[in-house]
C-alpha cells in the first residue's frame, strides 16, 4: 500500500538545508508509485503536533527546483525539542496519530543531534503503537558538530562565507592600518564546537595573512596570551584581524559573551564576544579597534554558498528517500570522504541512536599548538568543503529566491493538540 | 614635456576604490606619450608628505587589471586630512616639493569631500609656488554622500550588499519566527545620512517583506513610534526585521550608539546602535531578538558588487585621466544619470569647489511619511545602482585577489618630512 511522507525541519535553519527538501521532494516524486504525496510540517515538527502540514504536490516542479537555491527554511524550522519517552509520552502518540490519520508511512527530519535523538523515538514509538514508520534523519547544522559524518551539510558554505568575509575585511582594515583601525574582530557562531572560526583559517596561507588570531571554544581563553599575540601582529603586520567564536570560553567553563539566558534547548543563549574582545584590547592595548558581528548572515548567505554543500545537501535529502525505499530505518545518511586531494566523497549511513545527542568538537590535532590557529591537517580537511560556487540566480540586483505556495493539508483529527 | 601621475586613496575604501585606480592607471599608460610614470601614495597623501610612494610601472598589465576585481586599498589609503591651507602651510609647500622633485604634473585624488577639498588647495598652491599641477578629483564613498553627482562609486556596492543580506537574513528569521527570534536587526554604515540604510529597502517589493522598518540618520528617532510598530509587524508578520543606520540619533541631536569619542576629521566615532536597538526592543516588548552589524564586511564585500558599481568607478578614474589630459583642472567627474528606466548614465563634470566638504543627504521626499521606510521616488533612484554581478575570480573557495610588488620610487629629497 502507498503510504505519504512527512518532512520537516528542524533548528537553527542553514543556506542550503532547502537543498535537502529539493532532494527529499524530487525523490519522492521520481517514485510516486511507493511514495504518495510529501506533506512538510509548517514550523518544523510543530506542523505535525498541530495538525498543520503543507501538502508539497501542489508545488510545481520549477518551485521545488528553486529550493536548492533558497536560503533559509521554506516550511518554517523550529526550536522546539521533543522531551523523553517517559516525561512526555503523548506528544510521540499524538505524532503517530497524525501520521496515522494521514497515512504517513515515512518521516525525514531534517536537523542536528536532537533531531535524529526525535527521529530515532518516533521509529520506536510507532512500532510499539502499532503503526510503524520508517524514520530517517537528513543532516544539516551549521556548526559541523554531528558525530561519524566527515561533513555536515550547511557548514560547508558558511565556511565559505566567514573565509570570504575574513579575507575581504581584512584587505579593507590593511589599507588602513597606518592611520586608522588596527585590529578587527569578527564574531563568527560556533557554541561549543570551533569549526566555522576555524574555516576563517581558509581566507589565508602565510602567517602574515589575516586571520593571525583565531579564539576557539576548544581553547580556553588566555588573556595575557592573547594580548601578547596581538602586540606581536601588529608590530610585524601592522594590523591584527581576530576571528573568535561565540563559544570562546575562560579555563573555568565562563562564556566571554555569557548574557545568562538559556535557549528552549537549555543552551546558555550567547552575544556580544566581540565588544567583550574590543573592549580587552582597548583597554590592555589602546589599538583603535572595529568589529563586525555576522550573526543570521553568515547561515543563510546563499549568494556565496560553497558548491560541494549544496551538492552533499541535496545529495543527502535524495539518499534519505532511497535509503526509506531500500527498507532502511531509523538511519541517516553521511558525507563520507574518500580522498582529499583530489576531493572524492560518497554517501554512507549511520544508525540514528549513534548520532543523537552527540557533538563532535574540533580535534586536538586540528588546533595549532599556540591555540591560536589551525594545523596543515585541518587546512586539509576543511579546504574542499568550500570548493565551488553555486550562484543563485538574480532578479533586480538581488537573488531571486522562490517563495512555494504552501497549500495547506486539511485536517483529519477532532482533537486540537495545544503545545507546552 | 613628459609629467609623471601621482594617485592616491583616501580616508574609508571600498568595495570598488582599487577599480578606479584601475582606470587611472590604464589609461595614463594608454597616454604614454604625455603621462610618464604613475606613483601611487602608500597610504594614501601620507605617502607623498613622506616621500613614499609606489611605482605603479613596475606592475604587470594583468597585475593592474586585477585591481578591478580586488577590495580594499591596494595602496593603503589614510583618513588624514590636510589643515586649512593657513593652519598649516608647511603640508601643501611639501607636497609641492615632493611632486617638483619627482616631476609630478598630475595629481588624482581618490576620495570624499574632504578630499575634494585638498585637491582643490594643491591646485590652488601649487599655482602660487610656481608649480602648476593638475589636481583632478576622483569620487569614492560608500556613504553617497558626494553632491552633484547622482550617486558615488563605492555605494552600489555596499546597497547590494545591505539589500541581499537583509534578504537573505529575513528568510531565516521568518522560518524561525514561530519558536524562535521575532525581531532581527543590521546595523549598517551611514554616519550622517541613511543612503546605505535606505538600500534595505530593495530586499522586497510589499509591505510583508522585509525590511519592516529602516531607521535613518535624517529621522529622529521616537522610542513610543518605533516600539509601536515592532508589535504591529510581530502582529502581522509573525516578524519584524529592522535595518538600522550607525548614525540614527534622537531629536536632541544625541546618536543612538555614542562612544563618545572622534575620529582624525573631528567626526564622532559610533559603534553598536543595534544593540541599543535590541535593548530597547527587550525591554519595552519582549521579543526574543538577534542582532548583526556589518561593520567592513560591507564595503568590502567585492564578492557581491554591483556591476553597475564597478563600470562607474572604472569610469571616473578613466575619466579622470582623460580630463587632465584635456586641460581641465581642479574637476571632478560625476555620474549622470539619463535616465531610470532603462538606466542611462554617462560622466559630466563639476568643479572642486563645489564638492569640497559638502554632504548630501537624502531629500525629504525619499523617506516615507512615517520615517520607517522610502518613497517609490527613493527605489526608483536605488534600483539600477546595484544592477548585475560582477564576480571575481576564484581559487580554492576563495576569491583570488590581486597583490601588488609594491616597489617604492627612489626618494630624492633630503629632507624628511614628519606627520603631526
């Protein structure tokens, strides 16, 4: 029997996690004799509590192809994370009793760690309840910190973006370090894991080549340390350009930027680690500084999105259809690098109990021994992740992102299901 | 008899300033018969006070094409600005002295109205000390706020920048919004008037696309309004995105993000209105908010320049060139526009002293009724600005910007100059 699909996003959306849903939707559609229609949930797994899904079939070809270039989370993403089996049972039977109302054989999530931990339960609950579905996780954050994949999609091109800005900003403060600003911060995201900071290495080859600093969360802050090495940047070079991430830290575990808020996650909610930088290497220095902070830019910059990541997006969200035909369950697809130079990747899997609730942090080895900057290896690693550019195309100077129709999938449930 | 070229950058670069010098130096070698050798200043005037400067003839063609495709100063620019030609006399004598001793005719300008101002006081001296030189202007700001001129190289840049990021951040707070961040703001450049700030506006083209609000420099800003209309867009669009400019200020003339302190020309230095901003959005609504400022990464953002932007500021350094050779003195080219729709433009001329520390602001009837957004007549002026791409060239993920040899002209005089 033809069952429909479910698919959704998840968290913090990225440039290119649009890519997968074109990949999930054009699949399924090549194999409309097993897989009936794709409903999305509207604000991610909300959309299936609340009953309010987008039915995708009313979408013409052309607009699901203009998802791959479309930055942001076309059906809505959500931070919202489903709690334990046992604290939180009906929100899983009220899952189940979507799908089951819709006959929604398949689930695709789309997300990090806490989405496939999500995942993984629906494909346990749904056997348990008698209506059994085949859960597969499609990857995506920006922070590269999802375990046993070599890469996770997203991060590529906001490696691209910080690499790009990096190498740009510092051309502009260069030029004007006689007379006016001589170190430049750029705050980049990164909570507990340093890889966007790191792919900041990526704007330069030569240690006179900006970034000369990078701040990993993985190395606890240092602020003598640090100021001696700014000193030192800019006798020689005339100029410092610090990349720091928001999860830079103190030995003791303090955030730089700690506002001491928590996200619906409980992630400590972080800003502002660039002014606390400005504000250390003005007052231990006296440098004229100037930072930028790239906050949403840098995940949803599309315009300079890296090819290799849209590819590997769109390339999982298709495995994951495939992988949901070939009987597979609770998996998800995995960018698996075959070689680096020259660059060859493939597709694997891995079991979604594996991946959930884990973060990967940068190696040691990645991390230059001065904690200052990144090592040949993790220049190695890093440098085909950004290969490529995918140019969106332009209509009137800006990109002309597709904006889908989003029909509604009427409701089949009596009961309204109200969110906690 | 054969006179040499002296060029050089000042006060903030560009995305495109180093297209100009492009022009410049193309076409005084396609003048080789009447322009001798092109120095550059390293950083900017400075390099000529102290005898610094480079050779720009020992460059390669393709070296000097490439400064059309590369951000920043390649000959390091300076926000040093010249006294009052009876404050400080000594300057202008010795920039007379460097120019007689390097047989320098030519003299070509690249920057804002405080520059304008010092061409025109070199011309002016160098009559009275019986060394004529032909002191042409060269416009470049990102502000656009050079009179007479329709539009200042440099600006078409940083609007394409400002209309694709805001575009592309507003997808990701709108697929977020239902959990997530209700209320984002980009903090952009624009000390005085809100050009770059009002090219937000070209992100969307209805009242449900953001920017949802812009606050200008021009329109004093009005907590209860503005709060106001944060809730209405929330209300409406589940969202609101705001675009502010570093100079938006109070009606007492007090900006909103004043650091209290000022820069080389006497301008006060601003930094972080989108906090202040952010602030004021917690604190009178609540909303979860997230905040970026664009700081360099704008009007360094070559990857993203408008095409339009690049032929105008090709154009003027051409033009440049071509003026002196025409006799003209003391001028500076400007961008005609011809016409809207299609976009016409051509280059005119206008004197120094009539640039010379002028700002133009935006006119009162570019600025919506209610301060928050622009006039039909405003998108109408923006639009072709930031018409096409014009992508540079790239390797291994980056782009490959042009450096230059940088080989220094012999010094011949004995005396050294020192910088107050």
């Amino acid at each position: 029997m033809k069952q429909n699909a479910f698919y959704a996003q998840s968290g913090g959306v990225t440039a290119v996690i649009n890519a997968s849903a074109c990949g999930v939707i054009e699949t399924a559609r090549k194999h409309g004799n097993r897989i009936g229609k794709v409903y999305a949930g509207r604000n991610g797994i909300i959309g299936a509590l609340t009953e309010d899904m987008i039915d995708t079939s009313k979408e013409s070809t052309r607009a699901i192809a203009g998802l791959r270039q479309t930055p942001g989370g076309a059906f809505g993403s959500a931070r919202y994370k489903l709690r334990g089996l046992d604290e939180n049972r009906a929100e899983y039977e009220r899952l189940i009793d979507v799908f089951r109302a819709h006959n929604i054989g398949y689930f695709f999530y789309n997300g990090g760690g806490d989405s496939m931990d999500t995942a993984h339960k629906v494909s346990q609950i749904g056997r348990k309840l008698k209506f059994p579905v085949t859960c597969i996780g499609v990857p995506k954050t920006v922070d590269n910190d999802l375990p046993v994949t070599d890469v996770c999609p997203g991060f590529g091109s906001v490696a691209k973006y910080v690499a790009v800005s990096t190498k740009e900003a510092a051309l502009d403060v260069a030029s004007m370090a006689k007379t006016s600003t001589k170190v430049f911060i750029l705050e980049v995201m990164g909570r507990h894991a340093g890889w966007i900071a790191a792919a900041a290495a990526l704007a330069g080859t030569t240690p006179a080549e900006a970034p000369h600093i990078i701040l990993f969360p993985e190395v606890p802050f240092n602020k003598r340390k640090f100021l001696k090495r700014v000193k030192e940047c800019v006798s020689k070079y005339d100029y410092c350009v610090i990349v720091v991430s928001e999860g830079a830290r103190y030995a003791n575990g303090n955030f730089l930027a700690d506002m001491g808020t928590t996200d619906a996650f409980g992630h400590a909610q972080l800003g502002g680690v660039a002014p606390a930088i400005a504000s250390i290497v003005r007052d231990g220095l006296g440098y004229k500084f100037h930072y930028a902070i790239a906050d949403y830019l840098q995940r949803s910059a599309r315009h300079i999105a890296s090819r290799v990541d849209v590819e590997q997006a769109y390339a999982v969200g298709k495995k994951a259809v495939e992988f949901a035909l070939a009987g597979k369950n609770s998996v998800m697809p995995i960018i698996v690098r075959n070689s680096d130079k020259p660059y060859r990747w493939s597709i694997g899997e891995v079991g979604l109990s594996r991946v959930a609730n884990r973060e990967k942090m940068m190696p040691k080895r990645f991390i230059r021994g001065d904690g200052f900057g990144v090592t040949a290896a993790c220049r190695r690693y890093l440098e085909p992740l950004i290969r490529g550019e995918d140019y969106p195309p332009y209509r009137n100077g800006v990109p002309n992102y597709t904006t889908l129709k989003s029909v509604p999938v009427a409701p089949r449930l009596t009961t309204k299901f109200v969110l906690k």
